[in-house]
C-alpha cells in the first residue's frame, strides 16, 4: 500500500466548491466519486491519498481516503480532446474547504522537500516520507 498526494485547485478544476459543500452536507462522515491522477503507473486498489487544496484560498488537506480501483482512461475533465487517467476514490472526514484540517505549513514542516502549493495529482510519497506524514497527522 502506498499513499499519494493529490492535488485541488478550485479555481481550475471541474470540480467546484459549492458541489463540495453540497455533498458534505448530505454525507458529513464521507462519499465517493472520482479524480484524475497524473503519475498513475503506480497508483492500485487499495492505496491512501490526501486531498490538498492548493491555489487561492486556504491551502491544506481538505480530506483524505482511499483509491477504490485501479487507474482507468476516460474523456478529460476539462473538456480537451485528450484522454486521462482516473481512480475512484472514498472521501473520509471531508473539512469544509475553507478551514482544511490540516494547513499547507504544517504540511511544510512535516514534509518540507514537497513542493505543496503546486503540483499534479497523484504525487507518489517515498515510504520515509508516507511514514513521517502518518506518524505526524491527526486525521
């Protein structure tokens, strides 16, 4: 089992806040759903991810869960004539977007070679590094 960071800019993902909000309301301890993952070679069944929300805003890990398959090819979510990969996902614990769970500078000091603030989704963790993040999160 490995654990990934994905990442999510509101301002430029299909996926947007007030979706968020609403699915949280309806499910407050967690859903599913899907996102793409762009260093997938890697990615399986059963793998642990946070969700961080980067760009405008507050920055910080907004949920967390696991992958509920493995990669697979679709349409892309930004409307290009390209295809991604994707992984379905559990959302556990998700915080509002606004108040993560966990901000950008903890992250920072737990993990300070990670450039958080920018970056695709599916960031492979090192097993040094999945260990500190675990061992220093209270998720």
């Amino acid at each position: 089992m490995s654990t990934f960071i994905m990442r999510w800019n509101p301002a430029i993902s299909s996926s947007k806040i007030e979706r968020f909000r609403e699915a949280m309301k309806k499910w407050p301890q967690g859903f599913c759903g899907n996102w793409s993952i762009y260093e997938w070679e890697n990615a399986h069944e059963g793998d642990l991810y946070i969700m961080v929300r980067v760009g405008d805003g507050p920055n910080g890990i907004v949920y967390y869960g696991e992958f509920l398959s493995e990669p697979y090819e679709d349409s892309d979510w930004a409307g290009t004539s390209k295809t991604r990969r994707y992984v379905d996902i559990s959302i556990r614990r998700p915080s509002d977007p606004d108040t993560p769970c966990v901000s950008i500078e903890r992250l920072e000091e737990i993990l300070p070679e990670i450039e958080w603030r920018r970056g695709h989704s599916g960031q492979l963790l090192t097993e040094e590094q999945e260990r500190q993040l675990w061992e220093n999160l209270q998720l």
